[in-house]
C-alpha cells in the first residue's frame, strides 16, 4: 500500500498519468522519448553486433553490411511495438525491449559456414520461428515453476552474464584493435561510470532518471576532446533507405539447418519467459500465463516475418531490464517511443551511424552499471526466498554456478555435441534450466526428502542455544552490543575463552 501511494505521489508531482498497472504509466511525450532513446542508446551496440558477425562470415561488403544492420534496427523497433503496444493474443505489454537475438549468431555462422549461405539462415529462422509459434503454449505454463528461487537465480544470472560484455565494451570492444584494454578506453569507460553515478546522486529527479543517457553524451564529447571518437564517416553512405524485402535473395530451406534454428528458438523462448517475468517482478506487476504467452507469440511473430526485412529472430534485451531497474521508469509507453526510434534509425542510415559512433568503452562504462543493476535485482528477489529447512539455498548456488560456467570458461562444452552446447552456452538458459529442474526436483518431487536435507540448511538460519536463553532474567535486552538487565544495569558478559564450558 504504501508503494502505491508514494508512485501516486510521485506521479502527481511529475505530471504523469497513473493507471491501474504500473507499465500504464504515461510520461510528458519529452520525457517519454528522451527515456526511449537511452533505452535504445543501452541495446544499440548489441543489435548491431550480431549483423556484422554474421555478414561478415557471409563474406559480405561493408555496403551490404550497413543494410543487415538497418535492417536488424527496422524490425527491433517493430518487434519492440507489438511486445509492448501489444494486439489479441500477441505482445506481453510490459517494457521490454526487442532486437537481434545473440544465443542464435555461432548457429548461424555455422549454417554459413556449411555452405548455405544467408539464404539458408533466413529460410532456417521462418521455418524454426513458426514452430516455435505453435508450442508457445507450452512455455507459457510453466509460470507455476518460477518461484522466487528460480526467478531470483536467472535474473540475477542474467545481469552475471552481462559482465563480459560490458568488460568487452569497455576494452573497446574489437580485441584485435592495437588499443584493445588500454588504459585510454578503460579510463573513458571508468570516465562515464562515474558520471553516471554523480548524476543518479543529483538531487534533480529527471537529471538522476535521465543519468545513463547523459552520461552517455557526456561520455561521448570526452571522447571527442580527446580523439576517441571518430564521426567523420557519419555523412557517407544514403541518407534514407527502405529495407528491400529478400534483398539478398529468396530464402532456402534445408533440413539440418531448421533443426540448429530449432534449437535456438528454444533457447530463445527460454530466455524470453526469464525476461519477461524479470520485468514483470521489477515493476511490480502480475506475469501469469496468459501474459507469457502473448509475450512469446510476439516474439516468435516477430522472428518468422523478420527474414522478409533481412533480419534474424527476435528476442527481449536483458540489459533494457537493467535500465528499467535503475532509471525506475516503468512505462511500457517510453519502451514503445524507443521502438518508434529503432524504426526511424533503419529507415535513416545517416541516424544510425550518428548513434553508431558513440564510442564503444562509452557504453561499457554504463554498462557495468546496468548489468549489475540487474544482478542486484535477482539478489533482491532472492533475500525474499525462505531458506530454513529446505534446500532452496543449494538451489540457488547450483544454479548460479552452472550458469558462471560458461562464462568463466567459455569453450567448456566444445566437445559436446552441437545441440547441447548451443543450449548450454549461454549462461542464462543454463541456470533456468538447473534452476527449474532443481525446484521441481527438492519443492515439488518431495518423495525421500529427509527433515535435514543438506549441511547447507544448517547456515541458512540463526540457531541460539536452549541452555543460552535459561541464563537470561525477564526483561534482559541488548543494547548497543551490552546486556542490560530491568533494571537498566548492565550485565557482564563473560568470553567463552574464559568459561568453564
């Protein structure tokens, strides 16, 4: 109750509009886009990556390039627009941004790879899209298998994950550059982190809300003094260009390629449930079934039309749910102005390469913010987890370290066979999965459970000795650290290196 009131409050005082749920919040239509565009601001460097990996594995010219990348920045904003506006049956209506889904880029490369060309990529992701559109119901029920173990545990793999690559960014990004981890990239990276943090200080509501996305245009005219940052290819290229649909060709459809995409979109699909109940329990409102289904309809919708515009699947971007957290704003509506922008940037190249050029350890710097902002979300949910005799303390460590493993070493599963490390490669699918399995396995399969399961359900609580508390007088308390007995008199304490016991 008393939330509700202070975001009424709130409200009142920031001119917005304030419904029933928290994601119906309209902001002023400034604020709504300047909100949007840090969230774009936030994902950019990771819609634009999977692009040029897989172009340039295709072998194909940096022209060519540039319209995957317009592209992959069309379809985002559209797919951003139905997961959050939403119609019957499809989008989940929560802020959460979409863009190119990175789990399914080394299968895509290895469909390259094999021969197939571009082609058989996009005629993989609509057979494999469509599929997955039709077991969506399935991933919808698994609600009731998300407790706060299991959803504290992804979402605070999620933001764990996300490290690297906030490290990567603030290295520079390419680590085949000369200045790749110099002192002069993480020092900017370092520069911009600590701008973010003074202007979340400042006293200012909209200032500290707005902090990542002036801290990125700050972080950026650093750059700019120094010769970081380079803008001077900005007016090469065309200014205004239409996604040509099939610009490469009609898609191929081959078996063994489907089944890889298959696999992804399951993957996907994963991640996707894990986000959007992340966002739900970030904002506060309710995720059921019903919610998760429409949420992954527009996901796989998304991802099935997508090679028409020369685009991959679709999935929601982890790292906006950092942004949601940390900024605070919660409307669904400012996500949706982002989607408006995405769409704007891939019909306007000369936009995109503005955005761009903001230089990569810029990102990074903000991004170590974010990402931790997510880990500490999951932690948040986690501290509401009863831990007293059960076993959900093992769940979580198992979970979460599962999923460091491929993180902490990322060729791991390289033996394994092609299916399973492509599950398993990402660390987010691999704690979901430990993380539901092991729920299912100590809270729902009770059978041959014992009273004390584990050692580590004796560390999960405060234990005080039955003969500690017969040594106590009725109206003893602590004060300060002393025992004070009803009398307001102090009682000694005696060390147990000095007791008779």
């Amino acid at each position: 109750m008393n939330t509700k009131k202070k975001s009424a409050t709130a409200g009142a005082g920031t001119g917005r509009k304030q419904s029933g749920r928290p994601e119906d919040e309209r902001l002023p239509l400034a604020s709504t886009f300047a909100y949007g565009f840090q969230h774009v601001l936030t994902m950019y460097g990771g819609i634009i990556a999977p692009p040029l990996i897989i172009g340039a594995a295709a072998g194909m010219s940096p022209q060519n390039i540039g319209v995957l990348i317009a592209a992959c920045l069309f379809v985002g904003g559209l797919a951003t627009l139905l997961q959050t506006i939403g119609i019957p049956f499809f989008g989940s209506q929560l802020p959460l941004v979409q863009g190119v889904s990175f789990a399914g880029v080394a299968t895509m490369v290895a469909i390259v790879d094999d021969g197939g060309g571009i082609q058989s990529v996009f005629g993989a992701v609509i057979v494999a899209s469509l599929i997955g559109l039709l077991i969506t119901p399935l991933f919808s029920k698994i609600i009731k298998f998300f407790p706060p173990v299991v959803t504290g545990t992804v979402i605070t793999t999620i933001g764990l994950t996300l490290m690297p690559v906030a490290a990567n960014w603030a290295m520079g990004g390419n680590s085949k550059a000369p200045n790749y981890g110099s002192v002069a990239n993480i020092g900017l990276a370092a520069a911009t982190m600590a701008i973010v943090l003074l202007l979340s200080k400042v006293g200012n509501a909209a200032v500290s809300r707005l902090s990542i996305l002036l801290a990125m245009v700050l972080g950026t005219v650093i750059a700019l003094i120094t010769g970081m940052a380079d803008f001077s290819k900005v007016g090469q290229g065309d200014v205004v260009a239409f996604p040509t649909p099939f610009a490469f060709g009609p898609p191929t459809f081959h078996l063994a390629a489907i089944i890889s995409m298959l696999i992804v979109i399951l993957v996907t699909l994963t991640e996707t449930s894990a986000d959007i109940i992340a966002v739900g329990e970030i904002v506060g409102s309710k995720v059921d079934s019903k919610r998760i289904g429409n949420g992954l309809r527009a996901d796989m919708l998304s991802s099935a039309i997508s090679p028409l515009f020369n685009s991959f699947t679709q999935s929601a971007f982890a790292q906006n749910v950092g942004l949601v957290a940390i900024t605070g704003v919660k409307s669904r509506f400012v996500v949706s102005a982002g989607g408006v922008i995405l769409v704007i940037l891939g019909l306007l190249p000369v936009l995109g390469r503005v955005v761009a050029a903001v230089p990569t350890p810029v990102l990074g710097g903000a991004g170590v913010v974010l990402f931790g902002t997510v880990a500490a979300s999951g932690i948040r949910t986690l501290s509401k987890v009863e831990y007293r005799n059960n076993m959900n303390l093992i769940v979580v460590a198992a979970s979460v370290g599962f999923g460091m493993i491929p993180i902490a070493a990322p060729a791991f599963y390289n033996q394994f066979p092609s299916w399973f490390s492509t599950i398993f490669h990402s660390g987010i699918s691999s704690a979901a999965v430990m993380a539901i399995l092991l729920n299912l396995l100590f809270n729902h399969l009770k059978a041959g459970n014992s009273e004390n399961q584990s050692v580590f359900v004796a560390g999960t609580g405060r234990l005080v000795r039955e003969e500690d508390l017969e040594c106590l007088a009725h109206g003893d308390r602590f004060e300060d650290g002393k025992l004070i007995d009803c009398e307001g008199k102090e009682v000694p304490i005696q060390s147990s290196s000095k007791s008779e016991h």
